[in-house]
C-alpha cells in the first residue's frame, strides 16, 4: 500500500506543470494528494485511487481494481493492529492472503459498477472494465474505501494534526476478563457487521452469550440475552460456515414474533453478505420455549419450520431453509448443510446497557442464575421476591 501512494503521488500533475518522469514526490504533488485522499470529494478521491492502480489513462480492469480493495484492507488490519487500535479484538493470522481480508475486500468489490453499468457479481467478469466514473461512484456508494484510505494515513503517518474518530468503525470489546475466550470474530468481521449497525449502536460491543463459557443450553441461552437490548447472533457450524442475524429488539420468550425492520441476516463465511428485510412479511425475531404446537427455539426470518435461521430448543442443531431465498430477509441458505450442527454460538449486545438492566441493583439469587430465572419464567410462573426487593440505591 505504501508502493501504492507513493506511485499515485508521482503519476499526479499540479495544474499549469508538464508532466515528467520523476524519481520523486514533490511538495505540491504530496500536498495535492493528500488533499485529495483526506479532505476531497468522491471525485477527487477517486482519481487518485485510479493513479494508485494504474500508470495509464483510462479504464482499468475490475481485477485491477479487486487487488487494490485486497492491499486496502490488508493495510487497515495491519495498521490497526501495529498502533493497537483493535480494542480487544483479534486480527485473522491465517497465512498468506488472510481469508477474512480476501472476503472483505471481495464483499467491496461487489457494489463496483463495469462500464455497461452492471455489478461486479462473480469472478467471471474480473476482466471486464471499470472507467473513473465508475470509480468514482463507487467510493460515493462504499464508505469504507474512503474510510480505509483514511485510516492508512491517519495511523499510518501518525497525522496528529487532523482527528479521526475511529469509535464507530472499531467498538470496543467488553467481556469478562476473568473469563476471556477466543471469539469466532475478528476485526475485520466486527468492522463489516458494525457499519450496518445503527450508529448510536457502533461503539460499544459487550459479551451476553458464548458456548465455549455457559456451555450447550438453550435455557442459559435465553436467561442471558433476554431484555438486554439490541445484539448481534453469530454461530459457526461444523462445516466452517460464520453467519448470524441483528436483532433490532431485545428478545423475549413469547409465541409471536417480535423485533422490526432494523433487524439483518449476515454471513462471514466462505463469503461477506448482509440481508435486509424485504417487507414481504414482519417475521423478523422468534424466541419461544416450552410450547406443544408451535417451534421452540430462536429464529430470524421466514416461517414456522422454514426459517431463514433457526437455532433449535435441542441446543447445537438448527436450519437455515431458503428455497430461493428467506421471504422475511432475502437471504440465500447461510449454512454448509440446509439442517445443520454446530457447536460455537456467541451473542453480543450492541451499545449502551438498557436502563431496565442497569436499573437492576437486586439480591435475588435468580438474578445470579440466568438458566433459574429463564426456565422460571418459561413455566409461566410468576418471580414472588421481585415485589420485596430492596430500592436501588441512589447515587
């Protein structure tokens, strides 16, 4: 990426100077482009990116463009971590391409517009080319170019002058220290998910549910995710495939489906994909246990017994049945297998704590038991000590 600035710094001529081939950057040239990339609009920016890619005039091939987005997001990852900005999180340490930065940077590359105006959907049109307007629409449309490109700089060259507020595009981790484990996110996975978050919900991520710490139990599951607020669900299944769902909402236990047109299907891999409702149908959140007729378990998306994602009372099993796709969410089968297993289930809560949960300053054992508390409330019977509690004290 360094290569990569310097050579689009060389190939910029300041109006009024005749071009020629130089061996250096002068002051006006690094000025002109550091303008660009920081302060200029989609235009500026993206005649800059066209001379980061290529030496001539002109379109350049889609492939062209897709090594850039890969350097791009390469750099982010390693930037980030070498002026540890990752706020808990990890980076991918896969050898070679990481697969994450591959995912991302193809994820980015899907919205570029070819010169017949279409989509960059599927390697067969890598070689098909891509013009400066096309360029240029395609930084208006995507924020995380101009984004990423400001963060190479920023933290790259330590550029103390100009602020950048990283907040929203790195939230920071919050989990127990005392019981940290190895999440399925990395810091690639967190900036993706995060920027489709509503951003009063971007800057703050907090550990409510993993396998690996409460172990296989769908009861413990719902003590630990219910009236918490709006969080994101992600499970890996045994074939590889990461995907999950944003509930907009805080779940409850009840027999109807709940949440709004906030709420999303993503998917990590093998590939980089977000889902929005598509207003066929409200089927956005399900949570239910303990019923005869109808499914117990947590779902997103489609209908009784074909939803979009499903993780079934018989914690570790679940479907995602899309045929062709989720009628709530418009998503394709996110799993390996239509019914599938998995093991690693991790939910997190996104933003600030609900005042309903941090006005709870209780002496209930219940409390101190999620998996009590949820099965309690499950039977349908009533909690006696809540009328006896003691007042929270004031500060």
């Amino acid at each position: 990426m360094v290569t990569r600035l310097y050579d689009g710094m060389c190939r910029v001529v300041p109006t009024g100077k005749a071009q020629r081939p130089s061996g250096v950057v002068s002051r006006e040239q690094f000025t002109l482009s550091m303008s660009h990339l920081l302060k200029g609009n989609s235009e500026e920016k993206s005649f800059l990116i066209l001379k980061m890619i290529s030496a001539t005039e002109g379109s350049v091939k889609a492939r062209e463009v897709q090594k850039f987005a890969e350097d791009l997001v390469g750099s982010v990852a390693h930037v980030l971590c070498h002026r540890q900005e990752l706020k808990g999180w990890t980076q991918d340490q896969a050898p070679g391409l990481a697969p994450r930065v591959q995912s991302l940077a193809v994820q980015l590359v899907s919205e570029l517009k070819l010169q017949d105006g279409e989509k960059l959907l599927g390697p067969q049109r890598l070689d098909c080319d891509c013009d400066r307007a096309g360029l240029e629409d395609w930084v208006f449309r995507v924020p995380h170019v101009a984004t990423f490109l400001s963060v190479i700089l920023h933290r790259g060259f330590l550029l103390q002058q100009v602020p950048l507020e990283l907040a929203t595009l790195v939230p920071q981790r919050q989990v127990d220290p005392d019981r940290d484990f190895a999440s399925i996110l990395d810091v690639l996975s967190v900036i993706f998910i995060n920027s489709q978050l509503p951003r009063e919900q971007q800057h703050r991520w907090r550990l409510l549910f993993a396998s690996e710490l409460h172990g296989h139990s769908f009861a413990q599951l719902c003590g630990r995710i219910t009236q918490r607020g709006p969080c994101v669900v992600l499970l890996e299944d045994h074939d590889g495939h990461v995907f999950g769902g944003f509930a907009s909402c805080s779940w409850e236990v009840k027999p109807q489906f709940q949440g709004d047109n906030r709420c999303f299907l993503f998917s990590l891999s093998p590939c980089m994909a977000v889902h929005t409702h598509t207003g066929y149908n409200d089927h956005y959140m399900y949570l239910n246990h303990g019923q005869q007729t109808i499914p117990n378990g947590l779902g997103m998306g489609g209908q009784h017994h074909y939803f979009g994602l499903w993780i079934d009372v018989d914690f570790g099993k679940g479907h995602s049945k899309a045929k062709p796709t989720c009628t709530t969410y418009n998503s394709p089968q996110l799993s390996a297998k239509e019914n599938f297993q998995f093991e690693k289930m991790e939910v997190w809560a996104v933003g600030d704590a609900p005042e309903v949960q941090l006005a709870k300053n209780n002496k209930s054992i219940l409390d101190a038991d999620p998996e009590a508390q949820a099965l309690l409330e499950i039977s349908g019977r009533s909690r006696h000590s809540e009328a006896f509690r003691e007042a929270p004290d004031e500060e």
